[in-house]
C-alpha cells in the first residue's frame, strides 16, 4: 500500500480539477484504422476470428508511414482524453513475407516516433511471436509478425534498450505475445532477460476461452497455471485480460505481487468475457488498464469500467473499487507497469470544473465524481514532463494528425 502522501490525487485550482495523467498499459496503435468496421453483426467480422481477419487485411497494407500516421492519431486522440503515457504492445516487426527491413526495428521506430511527435511518454513493449499457434500455420499476415528464433527478439531489445536509453520519455519492455504464438522454453528464454535487465515482462493471458483449449491441448493445463509452475511470474510481470482464471490462478497472481491489466472496452467489443476483478485484488495483485483495440478512446470509460462491469459480473451494488483505488491504477500503477515508474508526478490533466460531466461536485467525493463520471469533454489541458500539448480540449497539431490518418486509410482502402 501507498503512503497517503505517496498516492495519486486529485486538487481544485483556478475552476479547474487537477489530476495526474492518465497511463493506458496495453494498446495497439495500429487497430485504431478498425474502429467503426468491425462492430456490426452483419460484418464479417461479427465473430472474433472474423475480426481477426479484418485485422490481419489491414497488417498486409502497411507501411511503417502507414504505422506511424495510425499511431500518430491513435495517440494523439488518447492525449485529448486525458492520456499522457502509454503502454505499446509492439508485435508487426516486419515487411510483407515477413522480410525484415534494413533497420528490424525500423516499425517499433516509427511508433516511438508517433508517440514522441504526440507528445506522450511511451513504453515500447518489444513483443516475442514466433509461431501461429499450436501445430498452425501462419497465415500471411502473420509473417510479419513472426522472428525467427528468441536470439532475434533479444537482439531486438538490445537494440532498442540502447537507442533510447537517454530518452527520459521512451521506456523499453518485453512482451511474449501468448503461450499461443511463443513456445514455453522461449518464454522461460526471455523471461530470464527481463530478470537480467529488471525490464517489465508483458502477456496476454486467458482472454478467451479458445486459448485455455489450446494450452490445455499442449501443455495440459491452463496459461496462467503453466506459467506459474515455469516461475514466469513476478512482481514485473504484467498479465494482460486474465479474463478466464481458476481460483489457483488467480492466487498465484496474487501472490506473486503481479500487475493485471484490464481492458474492459476492447473486451467488451470482441466479446471476451468478464474477468474476476474482486478476486484478483483481494489476492494482492495490481490493477491497470489498457485502450488494446482502440475500439473506445474515453480514458474515464476504461478505467471505471474495472469496477462497473464487476458490479454486472458480482450483481451488486459495490464491488472492488473506490474512485481512489481507479485513479490508482489509471495513473501511479500504469505508469509502472510500463516501467516509467516515477514519471506519473511529472505529468499532469486540467479538467473544466463547469463541464456538465463533473460540474458542482462535491469536493470530498472527488475522486468518485471525476472517475465515475468524466468524459474526455472536460479535459481542457493536458502537460507532459512540463509541456502543454492539449489547449482548450484539442491537440496542436490535430488538423495536421488528421490529414495523414486520412491519406494512410485512403491508401489501405480503408475509406
């Protein structure tokens, strides 16, 4: 537990709610050309796999311009809700065929890029994928996402470590992108990096219930479980949805002091399931929140959602968390989970006390008001390591960020 001058908060000066900015842990910033196609029953991509298909149409098109105009507005719309940091979860790291380029982190560039021309803290999480699954072939978007051993990844992340190393915005992780894409000897490979180097390690595990059918086809138990007995988990380690867990699970988690991180909009919107928030607290485990798809850029949204979608799971009325314990998580906890640990102090949103969102609170409930009821409306400025980049509810350079979003979806045939 925080000290209570240690934790996160939230003050009223000049008719203006201030709070430290917002830190989304999980994103791919690429998805963000998907939003508005692939929602409807009446779209191919009405089943998971069919929006996994739309998502690998777009990967064939890209280019790293096209990757770093997407990210570019992806990023730049999170900062207009209130986002100063964000987690990116880095897994397209080649050309079509899976070619690499020239310069193999020349598209984790082009993100950091975007981030940093944003003006948001990023940490590149430099994602191990090495396989399409379980006795699967891949597909060919998936080529570009594929190394062609683990040497590759941390090489990578070598590289990476070292090109940023002086860059007080830009932090650097790893990521093995599942026990479905990464065999669990290169798991256990990487896993002993990241305890060399002390570096976040970042998974997804147990979104859906498809993948615990897998690994129980390969490994005979459950992601969660196997990692556990691999000794996979530390407090540095981030397990991303944990949406199915069994009671072990979710203990070992605990126990283990890790971060889960939630990402209520995107599972939402691909159907997921609800994970066991109350559970996953009340064992000792860290809660963050993450935009993933891109599918909703409301920062208020993702973060009370932890707690309102508990509420549906549980059927009552209070679940697990106070608008003090989200904004922890939505801040202090994002903000390590990303490895950019004390950077969260330096960082700072301004919301308008006269939005009809958070208009005539009262003042000690701040914390539940602003959390429970903001919008991205009410973000009137937002500053990052002491630079303004959000006035008056818009970004700088907006209009210029909007054009080539536009150009790159034109040229994807995405409009």
């Amino acid at each position: 537990m925080n000290s209570e001058n240690d934790a996160p908060a939230i003050r009223f000066e000049a008719g203006h709610w201030v709070l430290p900015g917002l830190a989304t842990a999980h994103s791919h910033a690429f998805q963000r050309a998907l939003r508005g196609r692939t929602q409807r029953r009446a779209t191919r991509a009405g089943t998971f796999r069919g929006w996994r298909d739309a998502m690998y149409r777009l990967v064939e098109g890209l280019s790293p311009d096209d990757l770093y105009a997407i990210s570019r507005y992806a990023y730049t719309e999170l900062a207009m809700s209130g986002v100063t940091a964000v987690g990116e979860f880095h897994y397209v790291h080649h050309g079509p065929g899976g070619r690499p380029y020239a310069d193999r982190n020349e598209l984790a560039d082009a993100v950091v890029r975007a981030a940093r021309d944003t003006g948001l803290r990023i940490c590149l999480i430099r994602t191990a994928y090495l396989r399409a699954g379980y006795r699967q072939s891949a597909v060919p978007a998936q080529e570009r996402f594929i190394d062609p051993s683990i040497d590759h990844v941390m090489q990578d992340l070598d590289d990476l470590r070292s090109r940023y190393r002086d860059d007080p915005h830009v932090a650097v992780a790893a990521a093995a992108h599942s026990v479905r894409a990464v065999p669990i000897s290169d798991i256990r490979t990487l896993a002993a990096y990241v305890d060399e180097y002390a570096l976040p390690f970042h998974m997804h595990v147990s979104e859906q219930r498809g993948e615990l059918e897998e690994c129980r086809s390969e490994h005979g138990t459950t992601p969660v479980s196997l990692l556990s007995n691999e000794g996979v988990l530390s407090p540095r380690f981030v397990a991303v949805h944990a949406t199915h867990l069994e009671d072990a699970e979710v203990s070992a988690l605990g126990e283990n002091h890790a971060f889960v991180c939630i990402c209520r909009t995107t599972e939402r919107d691909l159907g997921d399931g609800l994970p066991p928030t109350t559970g996953l607290l009340d064992a000792g485990a860290r809660l963050c929140v993450g935009v993933d798809s891109h599918a909703c850029e409301n920062a208020f949204e993702e973060v009370r959602a932890v707690e309102l979608d508990e509420r549906s799971r549980l059927e009552m009325r209070h679940a697990a968390a106070e608008g003090s314990d989200l904004l922890d998580a939505a801040t202090r906890l994002g903000y390590a989970a990303c490895g950019l640990d004390e950077s969260w102090r330096e960082d700072r949103i301004h919301l308008d006390g006269n939005d009809p969102s958070i208009a005539a609170i009262n003042p000690d409930l701040a914390p539940d008001a602003i959390l429970f009821g903001a919008t991205p409306r009410a973000v009137k400025s937002v500053t990052v390591g002491g630079k303004q980049i959000v006035s008056e509810g818009r970004h700088a350079h907006y209009g210029e960020t909007l054009a080539l979003y536009r150009k790159s979806l034109k040229k994807l045939k995405f409009i």
